[in-house]
C-alpha cells in the first residue's frame, strides 16, 4: 500500500509481530458484516478469523501482542484487516488506533441512523439485554448514557451511534482524513461493483476482482434459543465459537418500525444528517426517505 503495507513490530518470542494495515471501524448494524465478507474473498486480502476482534476498545489491555496473534496467517496478503465495527463510537479506540497502526487505512460503512438504531435495538433485545418496548429505550437513553457507565453506552446507545459527524470529526483528529473511505450501506446495495471497485482502489489492491457474494446480505436478524450460550461461545476457540454459534442461532426477522416512530425519527435526526453531509462534502438521497 504505498509504504502503507503490513506493519511490522518487534516481539520477544518471533522477533516480528504483523499487525493490520486496514480496520472497518463501524458502524454497528450498518452492513460491516457483509463488508468483511466480501473483502475477505480477495485474493490480495487476508482478515482476521475472528469478526470484531475488538481490540482497539475492548481488549486494549490484552496487549499488542495478543492482537498480532490474529494476523500471523496474513502471508504476502497486500491488505490485512479486521471489522470491529465498535471502533468509530467508541472514544479511546482512535487514539490507540493511531499509536499501534497510525498509517492504516479506515472505513466506515454507515447506514441511515433510523434504520441503524433500530436494527441495534432489536440486536440487544434477541439477546436478552434490553427489556424495554423500542420507544421506552429511546425515551430511557439520555439518562442511561449520562449514568456514564460503559456497558450501558456499549449496549443502549441506539440514537447516539447514528450521530456520524461528530464521531468521524473525533476520528480525524488522529488519522488523516485521506485514511478514512466512508461507505453508505445503502449505496453499496444499489450499486455494489462500482464502490467495491472505489474500495479496491483505497486499499490498493486489484480493482477488477469481484467476489462471488459480492451484493450478497450478511449478519441478518437472528433470535437465540439459549442467551446463556450467547455470553459463553466468545471464550472458546473461533472454530468452536462458530459451531456453537450456528446451533444456537436462527433467522427471526424482526417486526417493521411503524411509520409514525420512524417519521419522528427522521426529522429528529435531520440535524445529525446534515451536519455528517457537510463533512461528506455531499448530500445522501437514501437518507431521506
């Protein structure tokens, strides 16, 4: 990638450590998961095993170390990556992100916030973890996100995940804007070849390659038949996690937002749109309507 290839850092055991050269920082239920998989089809791309590594928020503290432990297979891949689609929200991970790989390249594939928060609300719910109607939890966030603890904002910050400006502003503190490709969910799906052809380009890899599943959805709905199972599978290896996972999962879609909840939203998150549609530097027709 232009002197942007995989980093490499000294570690006691090997002498090398490999980390990535590219992240999908977010947003959370904004299509990350079919992003990581039409990426990971190409051939000059290798990414994590596991989707949302989470390294960057949640499991700073294992160490870099830890984290190169995801990327010992890259090989001669041209871009290594990994989806934690946390890292955009979350107010740490940018900074770390620029000291561990400050030359790696970032994308966020964003979703309209309407569509977006509520897709994450009934996300936490199939998983037992919210007990409030949709309308209750978005009356609650406010005072749950000022009680300041953090497995609160991680889980019932259905609005404040949509409030894109001010979290790619705070990215761009520390990365160079020109690090950073923003991707709208909807877009893609229109018209996948063409973005997936601009993202190539970004990474610096072979522009004319197409994956297979390439406009293929990823990472739809499911309800769980056990919520213990749900806070067990992460603990155990990714081979193992993934069978546990597929005998715990089913396609459950969820009930359609009603049109007056989803007007109001809309016109609540006018401001917010706005505001992420200068940064841009373009307006977003999917998001109004």
């Amino acid at each position: 990638m232009s002197g942007d290839g995989p980093m490499k850092l000294m570690d006691r055991e090997s002498g090398t450590l490999t980390l990535p050269n590219f992240l999908v920082i977010g947003a959370v239920r904004s299509g990350s998961t079919a992003l990581a998989s039409y990426l990971r089809k190409h051939p000059d791309v290798f990414m994590a095993e596991r989707k949302e590594v989470e390294f960057f928020d949640v499991n700073f503290d294992k160490g870099v170390e830890w984290y190169g432990q995801w990327f010992e297979d890259a090989g001669g891949a041209i871009a290594i990556g990994e989806a934690s689609p946390s890292y955009m929200y979350d107010e740490e991970a940018p900074a770390r992100i620029a000291e561990v790989v400050p030359s790696a390249r970032l994308i966020a594939i964003l979703r309209n916030p309407v569509d977006r928060a509520y897709s994450h609300y009934w996300r936490v719910r199939s998983r037992g973890r919210e007990p409030l109607g949709f309308a209750e939890a978005i009356a609650a966030e406010p005072a749950r996100l000022a009680s300041g603890d953090p497995s609160i904002r991680r889980r019932a910050s259905y609005l404040d995940r949509g409030r894109y400006a001010a979290q790619l502003e705070r990215v761009c503190v520390q990365v160079p804007r020109d690090h950073v490709r923003v991707i709208i969910l909807e877009e893609l799906t229109a018209e996948p070849e063409p973005i997936y052809e601009d993202l190539c380009r970004f990474l610096e890899i072979d522009p004319a390659f197409r994956p297979a599943n390439l406009g293929q959805p990823a990472g739809r709905h499911k309800s769980y038949r056990s919520k213990a199972v749900i806070r067990l599978h992460r603990r155990v290896p990714v081979r193992v996690e993934r069978a546990i996972r597929r005998l715990n999962e089913r396609q459950a879609p969820y009930p359609p937002l009603d049109e007056t909840s989803r007007r109001e939203l809309m016109e609540r998150f006018e401001p917010d749109n706005a505001a992420f549609e200068s940064w841009l530097g373009r307006e977003i027709p999917a998001w109004r309507t």
